[in-house]
C-alpha cells in the first residue's frame, strides 16, 4: 500500500480576535502550507467582529490563493438568531460547511459537508448513517484513542475522508454561562465583548497552581495542547487524510511548517517535537490518544530520557 | 405534565412509583447508560421484577441508554436495545446516532426519546432525530432559558421533556469531556462524570482536599461542606484569585416556575439523581407531585409550599438552588 500524505487543515479560530488580527493572520495563512483552511464563529453566537459576508468575502480571498475554504458553525446553537445565521452559512452554495451541531446537519443533508469536533461519530454505525446523508468528511472525536481510530478506519465507508486534530488546545465543554464574563463579575448579557481581552484565553489553575483550563467565553479548553507529532507516522499509515490544527495567537505558522515537513518527511518528528513544546502556551499533552486522561502526556518518543518524558505529569 | 423520576436501584423505583411518579428512568449495570456507578443500576432480574411493579402501578418505566458506544463495545449497546424491547420499556431513551439506526432498524415499536445526551438544545437539531429515528420525546439540555425553552416547543415536532430539579449540569450534555480529561472517563465514553477510582478525598491539617486524577478540584476549610469533585464544579485560580471558575456547587430546582414551564407546553418534568438514595427520591416525588397537581389544579395561583421548598432545600446538593439557566441573569 502506498502511503499518502496527508492534508493540512487550520481549524477556526477560536478566539474572539480583532477584524485587524484576523486579516492579518489569514493573510499569513494564504502563503503557508496548508491546503484546508476551517473559518467562522464556532464558540460565541454574540462575537460580531466579522459578520457572514465578512467570513464569505474573507473565503473568497483564501480561494484565490489556493486554499479550500470551509465554513464552520457553531457548536451550541440557542436563539433563533443563532439558527438565521445558521441557515445562510448553510444555503451559502459557495463553500463546503463544518456542522457543529445535528441542527447543521439537517440542513446539510443532501450536500456534502464536513461533521466537525461537536458532532459525536463514535462507532462506524453512525459514521455510515452519515455518509448516506452527504458527509464527506468526518473530524474525529478528540476524546477517544488509538484503538478506536485503527477500527473505525478498517470499516469507514471508502469515500468518507477522516480528519484528525493534532494539534491545539482541546475543546472540552461548552456551557450557557460566559466563563470569561463570570472572571469579570459581567453579565453574560452586558459582557462588554471582555473576551477580547484574552486572544488565547484565560488560564484556570488548580490551586497548588497546576495549570488545568483555559476559559475562552462559553467554551472551555484544556491548559496544556494536544500535541500528535510524533505520532504522525502511525496516522500516516492509518490513512488519515487530513490532519487538523488548532490556530494560537502565537507560533500558528511555525506550527504549520513543523507539521509540513514531518508528514514530507523532511526530518523524524523527535527533531522537531521540542520546538512544538516551546510554541505550547503551557505544555502539551496526549492523554488521549493513549486511552488516558487527556491531560497526560505519555512516552512522547521512544528512547526519550524517562526524566524528560515524566515531567510535569501529574 | 408528566412526573419522571430517576431510579438507579430497584428500592428507588419502588419509592417512585409509590411517591406519585408518572414514570421512572432505570438503566443497566453497565456503561451503557450515563450513570454507571459501582452498585447502581439494574441486572436483568431486578429491571423485569422493576417494570411488573410499576406496569402494575400504571407507572411508565423508561430505559436509559444514553452513551456512546465504540466498534470494540458494541454488541454490549446492541444487546441493551434488543432486551430493553423484550422487556417492553415504554422507551428507549437514547443518544447516539448508531443506538437509533439499530433501534429503529431492528425495533420499529419501539419508543425513542432523545436524550439530553444527545445535545439537542434547538428544533433543528430535534427535527433531525424526528425526521431520521421518529422520535417521540426530547430531553433538553440544561442551557436554555425559559424563554427559549417557550420558543422551541413551537417548533419543535414532538414532545419535551425538561429537568426540573436535582444536580445541575452547566456544560452542554453529550459534549463535555471535562471528565476524560482529568480522570480518563467520560459521561459520553463510559457513562461516568468524575469515576469513584479517580477520586481522592485527602485529609490535611487545614481541612479536606478533594482530587480527580490527582489534580487538586478544591480545598474546603473544618466549617466547609465537602463536594464531590467534579470539575466544572471546584475552585481553582485565574488571574491571581481563587473562586469557583465555573460553576458553584448549586443544584437546580425549577419549582416556582412551574406554571412558565406548564404554560409553555413542556410535557414531562424530569427529577435528576439516579445516583441518589430511596428515601431522597420519596421525599422528592411527593413533593413534586403535590406541586403539579397544584400547578394542574389552578395555574395562576400557583404559588411553592414552604413546606416543599423546606423538603427540597434539605435534601438539594450543596446548600443553595438555583433556576439555573431558566433565568437569564444566571447566564
């Protein structure tokens, strides 16, 4: 079997960034190596820095540079003001769309579109109910492990393409309550837009001061980044076809050129993995993908000084 | 409206049935379910013997298989479907895709609720279930508002189910992964939030300290009252200041909203717990049942017993309730 490379997407921003740092960031992106570039609001219905026809004209500029553009939808959708802006980014006929919720997906049957990190596909019999209905692609759930990708891969339909986040802070919930509005004493409805303030969130520790959350809004992200570089050989070899990462305020680009040049194989993924550490806001983890705690963070190579490996695990 | 009450044993089913409970919600000793603790939960013997008695009683019973099953665990799921019809449930109540494609599938009778697992907190989203699996019944999230909960029910093509009382979860159900974080299992992978063999309750000079996966959830002084560490619901640091970052240690209790509630079109009240005790679900279900007997008696002079509120008080988690999101000041 000849192994492909595979594709690099950048997932939606997160955060709620300025339109300035938007357009510069995108316009750093359109010159780097990845081919799948997500945009949208996918966390707060109420950020209103760029509106549907900012992100739709923001599409067309990544287009012309290369890029295929996905629109991404919001995870918890609410209000029928959330559902209006829903219905557009769906009937947009321009630009493939990520559903973060079973609402997107209903309005997307029929059509191809992209099941993201909201959706639960935890077992082939619903990756199949799926695929009947249009996706064409499939993000898989952050929280599971290995074994469970090496099965669903064995039975996928072969035209559904599976997209697995390597890299990024990991979204783990999403509430009613703004987080970042309650660290201000401010009211979810008066929140004076405060998550502004914070483009790579708000660090939660425990109070021995272990980091543990980042509070980003009405989401809630881990303290330390999923990191599956070194893993990358082995999901090469699974047949992942896209590899997803996570943008930060900092470092996004340099992330994306590791991540290009291991799955080239343009050097082993151990050369690089201690960079990757540095650009981790507070470290990284991979708990997960070793059927731990997501926090953990296991074995990062073999042959990894043990004093190095166990640092800072809990 | 429709009374369901939750029933992780078969005492607790006795206790709400006999309480005035409409229906109860069981689930097997497994992790098929959402609440898989050591202890809880039904064999095979004890859910047939639990269903004569509430069928006798004219008390639905309700199963919950609400997890998300993976390919190495899924003949455990499948099999769950296929006794939960032999049994004869009134409903499965269910939440992932590939429990309903099976269900409906194999079991067409059957009668399908959408679990609040199942993260469904807009008509769109429900419609989805209807449309594909025939749905009957929606459990919603505990995000909306009531006012939003009064703008779904107009849309929305079958009959909602909201939680009235007991633990409030503040995270969207169905994806929260807070748990696995911390401690490796999740509501959505294993059926567990926080998992007993990942608690610790350490006893220091200053107080308790209670810990998930080794990390600290939070310190409580000689005079504190001790929480069960889950994550959304410590105290941790931001910023240079220690509070509850998420959510304080609360439980909902929906009681003075009850003709809102009724008025909106909301078909059953759901009571949380069923991790709980028999005697709190006694004490619960009367209560409960008094007040929507009183709400269906006269809507607009529905006013709480103090006497009630004095019983829910006593029994809530924690010291203090909440309307939760019900009340948007909360949000």
């Amino acid at each position: 079997m000849t192994e492909r490379i595979p594709r690099l997407a950048l997932g939606a921003i997160p955060y709620y960034w300025s339109r300035e740092q938007i357009e510069l960031f995108y316009a750093q992106v359109a010159d780097a190596p990845v081919e799948i570039v997500y945009i949208g609001e996918t966390v707060c219905a109420k950020r209103k820095e760029m509106r549907t026809r900012d992100w739709l004209a923001l599409g067309e500029e990544l287009a012309a540079a290369g890029k295929d553009v996905v629109l991404s939808t919001l995870v918890l959708l609410e209000a029928e003001a959330d559902l209006r802006t829903l219905r557009r980014i769906c009937a947009n006929g321009r630009f493939m769309v990520e559903a973060n919720d079973m609402g997107a997906v209903r309005l997307l049957q029929g059509e191809s579109f992209v099941a993201g990190p909201g959706i639960n596909i935890y077992n082939d019999r619903a990756l199949t109910r799926l695929a009947a209905l249009g996706l064409k692609r499939w993000v898989f759930p952050v929280e599971l492990a290995r074994d469970t990708l090496v099965a669903l891969q064995a039975i996928r339909p072969a035209y559904i393409e599976t997209e697995m986040f390597v890299y990024g802070r990991i979204p783990l919930a999403y509430s009613a309550r703004c987080f970042t509005a309650r660290h201000l004493n401010l009211q979810k409805d008066d929140c004076g837009f405060c998550c502004h303030a914070y483009p790579d969130g708000l660090l939660v520790s425990s109070q021995e001061g272990a980091p543990f959350l980042n509070l980003n809004g009405i989401q809630t992200q881990s303290a330390q980044t999923y990191n599956l570089l070194t893993q990358l050989p082995e999901l090469i070899e699974l047949g992942i076809d896209v590899l997803r990462i996570g943008p930060q305020r900092e470092h996004t680009l340099e992330i994306i050129e590791i991540f290009d040049r291991v799955r080239r194989g343009e050097g082993e993924p151990q050369d690089f993995d201690c960079m990757l550490e540095g650009y981790a806001p507070v470290r990284a983890c991979n708990g997960y993908w070793h059927d731990e705690p997501g926090i953990s963070q296991h074995d990062t190579y073999p042959g990894m000084h043990p004093a190095l490996a166990s640092q800072d695990v809990l | 409206m429709e009374l369901v009450c939750p029933a992780g044993s078969l005492p607790s089913l006795k206790a709400a049935v006999d309480h005035g409970a409409d229906a109860v919600y069981i689930g097997f000793r497994d992790q098929t379910n959402a609440r898989h603790f050591a202890g809880l939960n039904f064999d095979a013997v004890t859910m047939e013997t639990g269903i004569r008695y509430a069928r006798a009683r004219g008390t639905h019973v309700y199963l919950a298989l609400n997890t998300y099953p993976q390919p190495a665990g899924w003949p455990r799921w499948q099999t769950a479907v296929d006794r939960a019809a032999d049994l004869g449930v009134d409903a499965l109540i269910a939440a992932d895709l590939g429990v309903f494609d099976y269900a409906t599938s194999t079991w067409p009778e059957l009668r399908l609720h959408l679990s609040v697992q199942g993260s469904a907190a807009n008509y769109e989203a429900i419609r989805f279930y209807h449309e594909h699996f025939g749905i009957k019944r929606v459990v919603l999230p505990r995000v909306l508002s009531l006012r939003q909960v009064e703008h779904l029910v107009q849309f929305c093509p079958v009959e909602v189910e909201v939680f009235g009382f007991g633990s409030l979860c503040v995270m969207m159900e169905g994806r929260c992964f807070l748990s696995s974080f911390a401690a490796g299992e999740s509501p959505n992978s294993c059926g567990a939030c926080s998992p007993a063999r990942a608690v610790e309750w350490r006893e220091t000079p200053t107080g308790l300290e209670t810990r998930l996966g080794g990390m600290l959830i939070d310190r409580f002084g000689l005079d504190e009252k001790a929480g069960y560490p889950q994550v959304c619901k410590g105290r941790y640091q931001v910023n240079g200041q220690t509070y509850y970052a998420l959510e304080e240690p609360n439980s909902l209790n929906t009681l003075s909203l009850l003709p809102q509630i009724r008025a909106a079109g909301v078909t059953a009240i759901k009571i949380e717990g069923r991790q709980r005790s028999p005697t709190y679900i006694s004490q619960v279900a009367r209560v409960w049942r008094a007040a929507i007997d009183a709400c269906e008696r006269d809507a607009a002079g529905f006013v709480p017993r103090p006497e009630w509120v004095a019983q829910l008080n006593k029994v809530s988690e924690g010291t203090h309730t909440t309307l939760g999101a019900y009340h948007r000041p909360w949000r």
